[in-house]
C-alpha cells in the first residue's frame, strides 16, 4: 500500500527492461545515422520508468510513426491532439486534429487551433517548476474517465481498485506555457523540442517527482 510521497516516487521511478528485436519486415537503413540509437537497443535493451510509461499513456495518442517515410511533425501534432483533449479542451483538439490531417496531405490551410478556446483558460490551472509555468489540469486518475479510447482501461482499473485510483492521490496533466501558446500560430506547435539539461531542471513540484517529456507535456503524481 502506497501512503507516502517518497514510497509513491520511489515506485514510479523505478527502472525496467525491455527486450528488443528488429523486424525484418520494416528494417532500418544502415546509412542512416539517425537509427543507431535505436539498434543499439537490441544489445542494451529499451529501459523506462514507470513514471515515463505512465505519462506516455496519459496524454498521446497510440499513434506513433513507424517507418523513416512517416510525417514526424503529423505525429507531434497528434500527441498534443491527446494532450488538449485530456486537459479539457476538446473543440482544440479536434481543430488541430483536423490541421494535422490537411498537415499530412500536404495542403496549405491556416486554423486557428486553441486560439478559439481562449476564453476556456479559466478551467486550466497552473503549477509552477523550477521558475517555469505549466498550464492543464488536476484529476485524481491518470486516465481520463470520459475518453473512449481509454473507456475499457478505466473501467477496468476501476473494477480491479488499482492503486493509481484513489482519492489519496492525484495527478496533473499539462503543458509548459510557451508551448500551449505555441499553439496561437498559424504553425501550431512548432516550437523547437526541449534539450535534455532543460529537462533535467524540472525534477521536484510540492514535494512530488515530475515528469517533463522533450514537447514540454508534464506529468506529476501526489499523495495528498
């Protein structure tokens, strides 16, 4: 039984393996560079935390480009499609939703994304990391209960009582502020991604372990 702030973080920074093996069916060109980070894998393994798992689940979407010919940028969309749609902001995500579909076939239109749900940043809150803030929610599951894609999941979790369920727990799901802003443009999140010291900084709020991933999303579990 969790009842602690530093047993809580302990358990989610803990670091697992994985293995990895790489298809023959999709195999990586040897003459880019840009993939021997990932075939190094299939000798030391893929290794996470389950703090990182957790906020990978939490706010992007299942999708994930799978091939050198996929539109990297149609997929950085789509992760902060799921990050406004979980931090209540839905007509957001379906407007950018529908920027990234015309993103990826190519056509020129301008939206204006979250711009129109401005007047909505009165349900967002904020929280404050090492002197940056970050806007979204608080909710007391990591998986957002009205999401259909996660219904099952919930409900699942709500049956078996799993520990990331409970009322002595909650967690916050966001963005840092300059790259919620980034989403005014008329290039909606094409803000450069975060360095690794960036991220680094970012390592306590409250008491509680952070999680802040490279497209400025954050996630943070507290015992309350």
């Amino acid at each position: 039984m969790i009842r602690s702030q530093a047993y809580l973080d302990t358990c989610l920074d803990r670091t697992h393996t994985v293995h990895v093996e790489i298809s023959h069916a999709g195999p990586l060109s040897q003459r880019n560079q840009a993939y021997d980070a990932i075939r190094n894998l299939t000798e030391t393994g893929f290794s996470f935390t389950a703090r990182e798992l957790l906020h990978a689940i939490g706010c992007k979407t299942a999708a994930i480009p799978v091939s050198a010919q996929d539109d990297e940028r149609y997929y950085r969309l789509k992760h902060y499609c799921r990050v406004l749609q979980f931090i209540g902001l839905p007509s957001s995500a379906y407007c950018l939703n529908v920027y990234a579909l015309d993103h990826l076939d190519k056509k020129r239109a301008v939206y204006r994304t979250i711009l129109d749900e401005k007047r909505d940043r009165r349900f967002l809150e904020s929280i404050t990391v090492a002197g940056d803030e970050f806007l979204g929610r608080w909710f007391d599951s990591w998986l957002p209960k009205r999401s259909t894609r996660y219904k099952r999941l919930y409900q699942k979790q709500k049956d078996l009582r799993a520990p990331f369920l409970s009322k002595k727990r909650s967690v916050f799901q966001g963005l840092r502020r300059d790259f919620y802003e980034s989403g005014f443009t008329t290039e909606p999140f094409s803000k450069p991604l975060l360095e690794k010291r960036t991220i680094h900084k970012y390592r306590r709020f409250d008491e509680a372990g952070v999680s802040v991933f490279p497209d400025g999303t954050v996630m943070v579990f507290r015992q309350i």
